[in-house]
C-alpha cells in the first residue's frame, strides 16, 4: 500500500492572514467552573486546572471571508481495498473524508465546503471530518494550519501517513500515524505526544470526530454515566443516561431531540480496557470508534434543534446540507478539566474507525440501556479489546521509526529547535520526527540569527514584527544578548516585554516596553501598555496609548489596532470620537467584518440608520460562537423606534415588547440556547 499525494478541489474560502498583534493569556491561568455537588473525588480533581485562555506564541488567524470560490487543497490520500481516507496536511492534518469504498458511501460528515468560522482558540475553525486537537482548550493551535507529512513503511512494507508537529506553546512533539493495511475495515490512528523536558506541562487532547446528523440518530458508549451542563450552577452535574436534569423531558442520546445546542461527557470507568462510542442511524449504519485505554473519556456534541442551532449548521456548509454531530474522545472527564503531563514521559493510544451494519429497529426503538447493551455486544463483535491493543502494540513498535518520504511542509519550528539543540549541545529531539532546513522561513529568520548571531536583527518600527516567542530557552538567549550591550535594540525590547507579560512578570514588561518606546516609538509597544491598563480598566489612560500609536504614522500599521482601538472608546461610551475615527480609516480597513460589527453601537446611539440597516442585512464571516451583539443591537434599535414614536425614552418594558414583537432574522442569529 502507498500513501499518494493528490488535489482535493471545492467550494471555499481559504484562511488569508493572520492578526500580527501579541494575545496575551488570561491572568488567571485557571477556570473557576462549578458542579453541583454530584462529582466524585477524581471529577473534582483538575477541574478547571490551566484551561485559562492561552493563544501565544501563535497569531489569531482572523483574516478569510465568505467570498467562496473553486478552491484546490493540497490532499495525501491513504486507502486500501475497503476504505479510503483524505487527508488536509495543510488544515490540521484534518481527516476531511473517510468513505467505505463497498457502499461507495461516507463514513463521516463530509463538509462540501472549506468556509473558516470565529470558533477556535485562534479564530478560524471549519466543521466536517477528524480534528486532532492537542495543547489547550479551544479546539487546537493548528487547526487551520499545516502540519508535516510524511510517508514511513510498516514491516511488510506497507507505507502509512505521519502527520507531526512540534507544538510551541507546550513545547511538546506529536505525531499521529495513519495506517489502513489490506483488508482492515477499520482506520487506525495511533497518536504519540512527548515531553521530552525536565518540567511537567499542561497537556489537552480531544479527538473531534463530525459524523452525519440525521432526525433519529442515536448516540452510545461505555457507560451511562455523563457529565452533563447544569446552567443551575453555570457548570456541571454528573448523571445517567437517557434522562438528563437539563433536559428531562427528551432522551438525550437522541441528538435532534435536544432543542438547545448542549454537549455531556462519559465518563467511562478506568478499568474498561478500550472506551467506545458509536452513532447508530435508521439504515442500520453504525458508525463506531474504539480507542485504548489512555484515550478514557468520550463527548456528544449537538448544536440543537433551534433555529440558532440550524443557523450554525447552515453558516458553517451550505443550507441543508451541514448538519452534523461531533463525538469525541479525550484525555481528561471533561474539556473543562486539565490534566499534567510528567517530565520526560511519552504517551500514546491507537484510536480505529469504522462503519458496520444493525438491526435499525434494535438500536432506535428500544430503551436506550437495553440499545446500548445490543450495540456493545455488536461492536465487540467487529472490534474487540483484543484487537484494539495488540494493534496499539504494533503501531507503538513503529514510532520511531525515520520518515522515508516527506509529503507536504508544516512550520519551521521544530526545525527551529532541533537547531537550537545542536547549538547549544542539548539532548537531540525524539526519534520518529524528522525536521528539515528547507521548513525554515521567515518566522524563524529572527530567532535564527539571535541563536547564530548573539541578537535579534533591528527592523523598522512600523514594519510588521515576523513571530512571536516565549519559550524559556529562547527567553534566555534574548536575555542573554541584552545584557552584551549598553543600548538593546528597541525591538528586542519589545520581544523581551512580550515575554514577560506572558510570564505574568508586568512590571518588568512595562520598563521593557517603556525603554523600548525611549529609543524608538513604536505603535507595538504602545498598543501592549494599552492592554496593560485596559486589563487593569483604566480606559482613559489605555485610550492615551492608542492615540499615541495612532499619530506616530497618521494610522495603524495593520486593522487589528483599530478593531481594539475602537472596541475601547466603544466601551467607554465615547460614541462620537468612535465614529471620527471610523470615518478617517482606509477603505480596507472600515470595510472589515469587526470593525463594521463594532461600529454598530455607535450608528446605533447617532442614528446612522443606513449603516444599521445594512448591517442586519450581511452575512458576516466573523461571528464568534455564542456572540449576541449583533442581535442584541436588532433588539435595541427596534425598541428605540418604538420608544420615538411614542416620544419616550427607551425602557426595560420597551425593549422587552421589542423583544416579544421583532425576531431577528436568521442571517443575524447565531445564539446558543442553553438548558
């Protein structure tokens, strides 16, 4: 068998850039997240550990639209005589389809589209297939980005496709190894992570599977038991299978039953040898997966039977045809629960997909504990424990092995490291990772030149600064050149700032980014003392550092200064200097998705109405998951009409009777009713 290189051509839009601004991560590194009392000891432990937003060194990638067109990705395809799997090496890695090739006939859900939606941990996120999500909540770092891929041959000579990546916020290598032999009916995914540090880190892996949703599709596992959202306390309660306290009306193992977008976790008991779930549909097909034992936890995902829910589906396809729902598995009870990854450790588990037939009328008809024990015994029957782990063994034997043939580049940062290891004279990186020169660009140049050179190369002040960094090593070596010199170079000062906020070191950032400024003003280190005050609300003085940001060369050298710009005097009421502002802006930065969303509160309070109206009626690309802004300003424009014609003020019984008498339009609403 051999992994082939291919063109997967189709509808979309791709990811076009990213927001050159430095995210820093939340003050507090932890989620205060409530249950209700009915967790055990271990669902305590870890709940809400280290899953604090946390997006650097990576770049939000909020640049694409929804200006579709025939569009060509890069594909690596892995098929033997029964199933066919389509991989996108430069889109995560991202399973896109999974076909039996007996029924000709999707395993998965199958996007027909590429269309980038605000819903990751870095903006950009598309729906359909397998995502490999690893290092921190919020889908993953590298969704929308390439991984490595590479051909490696089996024992007997089949090739099977590694994906691999260094990944630089956890400083941890992975690779996930894709094999299909002949006449296996099920894809085995065998994911390995390393840490090969002297430190512990806060690990995350969710495998995200999207498969079909159609009315009376049924949902299974291990266990009755699930984590589930009890919005009584704003978190979690623990409870069985199929009657939830959410939702106590509905069997919730029926996905299209539940008429609010809602998610539980099962919680499958430590001693299972290899966790399971399965969606079982009214053909008799039955998807299922299987996992070893590290893989312990598995997720339901639905976006609910509500018209934000189907707008959800609709937005991220095409109307009618991006219904789906995600089953996953996981690390840890839940996605709200971290997890520590020891020292010097390696972990693995193999993952298999397939597609079987049952009775329809078995599996959808009958009360689900009695469905359930029907669908495990059908699903050992093709796939047992057995088979699960002697699989496990024998991928394992291959992870370290060499790659024979590179496929398709990912990002220069491992090979970044492995550099930076060779200089320094450090321990080599794992075996089974293959890193070449040739991956090195632009990013990289920088670091490269502080690792060969002894510094950061000066550049402009109003160009565009090529990465981010907060490793430690490199942190030292930043520190290091500094202190050769009696006048550090305003950029690494600004590097060195950036860092140091991200430790939560702020004092020493803002005298960094203040000398920074003294040797040469930039809008960089102006913008990051603006966020400095805005954390601690003191919007005056963060409104002052963006002036200053914005005089130094009559604007702001990129759209991102502008959205945070205005989303402050937007905040601050100061509706008027938004609008003068607005209007000054270049053309391509006005017409941007964010700024047209914020502007709204302001054409709203000085009654644009032209500029409202066509707001309600576009189709924005950038909407966040949940966000409600632009149906919150439908609500109060429509109240404010009412409370002019009766030549009042707006209030709280106005805008409850604009809330009662105008629903907004589906193309404006995105909310997430929750139980």
């Amino acid at each position: 068998m051999k992994v082939t290189l291919s063109t997967l051509y189709l509808e979309g839009t791709p990811v076009e850039g990213e927001n050159p601004l430095p995210m820093f991560r939340s003050r507090n590194h932890h989620s205060d997240v409530a249950e209700n009392g009915t967790f055990t000891a271990e669902q305590r432990e870890y709940l809400g550990y280290e899953t604090g937003e946390r997006y650097l060194p990576y770049r939000m990638q909020d640049r694409y639209t929804r200006d579709r067109k025939n569009i060509g990705l890069k594909a690596t395809i892995l098929e033997n005589d029964i199933l066919k799997a389509t991989f996108l090496p430069e889109y995560g890695g991202r399973l896109y389809s999974l076909k039996d090739k007996r029924t000709n006939r999707e395993i998965l859900y199958r996007n027909p589209v590429l269309q980038p939606a605000n819903l990751s941990i870095l903006n950009a996120w598309f729906s359909g297939g397998i995502e490999w999500n690893i290092g921190q909540i919020g889908h993953t770092f590298t969704t929308c980005s390439p991984l490595h891929a590479a051909a490696v041959k089996d024992e007997d000579g089949n090739e099977f496709l590694r994906l691999y990546e260094y990944e630089r916020c956890k400083n941890i290598f992975w690779h996930i190894d894709c094999h299909l032999p002949p006449g296996a009916e099920q894809l085995a995914v065998y994911v390995r992570m390393v840490n090969d540090r002297d430190q512990p880190v806060p690990m995350y892996w969710w495998t995200n599977i999207a498969v079909e949703e159609t009315h009376d599709a049924r949902v299974f596992s291990s266990t009755s038991k699930v984590i589930y959202m009890d919005m009584e306390v704003k978190g979690f309660g623990l409870a069985d299978l199929p009657h939830l306290p959410s939702a106590p009306q509905v069997d919730a193992s029926y996905p299209m039953r539940i008429p609010f977008s809602n998610e539980y976790f099962f919680q499958t008991d430590a001693a299972h040898p290899s966790p399971w779930e399965a969606v079982a549909y009214e053909d008799g097909r039955l998807f299922y997966e299987r996992s070893t034992s590290l893989l312990r936890y598995r997720k339901m995902f639905c976006w609910g039977n509500h018209q934000g829910g189907r707008r959800w589906c609709d937005f991220l396809a095409k109307p009618g045809e991006g219904n789906y729902i995600e089953v996953q598995g996981g690390l840890a009870p839940t996605q709200r629960h971290g997890i520590e990854m020891p020292a010097n450790t390696v972990w693995d588990f193999t993952q298999m997909f397939g597609v079987t037939h049952v009775d329809a009328a078995q599996s959808l008809e009958t009360p689900w504990v009695e469905a359930n024990q029907y669908i495990q015994a059908h699903v050992d029957s093709v796939l047992s424990d057995d088979e699960v782990n002697r699989m496990h063994l024998k991928l394992q034997a291959l992870a370290e092995k060499h790659p024979d043939r590179l496929l398709s580049k990912g990002s220069g940062w491992g090979a970044l490291e492995r550099v930076r290891r060779e200089e320094l004279g450090e321990r080599g990186i794992p075996f089974g990772f293959h890193f070449e020169e040739i991956t090195l660009d632009e990013p990289q140049y920088p670091w490269l030149a502080l690792l060969k050179d002894g510094q950061l190369p000066d550049q402009d002040v109003h160009s565009i600064p090529s990465s981010w960094m907060i490793q430690e090593d490199w942190f030292k070596l930043l520190q290091d050149s500094m202190a050769r010199t009696d006048q550090p170079s305003w950029v690494s000062l600004l590097h060195y700032g950036v860092m140091l906020y991200e430790y939560g070191l702020e004092k020493e950032a803002v005298e960094a980014w203040e000398k920074s400024l003294r040797i040469a003003p930039s809008a960089w280190a102006y913008r990051n003392l603006a966020i400095v005050k805005t954390q601690k609300g003191d919007a005056t003085a963060a409104l002052n550092f963006y002036e200053q940001a914005y005089a130094l060369a009559n604007g702001f050298p990129d759209r991102a200064f502008v959205e945070e710009y205005l989303n402050l005097f937007i905040s601050s009421q100061a509706y008027q200097q938004a609008w003068d502002v607005y209007e000054a802006l270049p053309a391509g930065f006005a017409a941007s998705d964010r700024i047209q969303i914020i502007m709204g509160a302001a054409a709203l309070e000085l009654d644009k109405h032209d500029f409202i109206e066509k707001l309600f009626n576009t189709e924005f690309a950038v909407i966040r998951e949940g966000e409600v802004r632009i149906v919150d300003l439908w609500y109060q424009y429509h109240a404010k009409q009412l409370a002019n014609a009766r030549h009042t003020e707006v209030t709280p019984q106005i805008l409850e009777e604009a809330m009662a008498s105008f629903p907004p339009p589906m193309n404006i609403d995105f909310r997430l009713i929750t139980p």
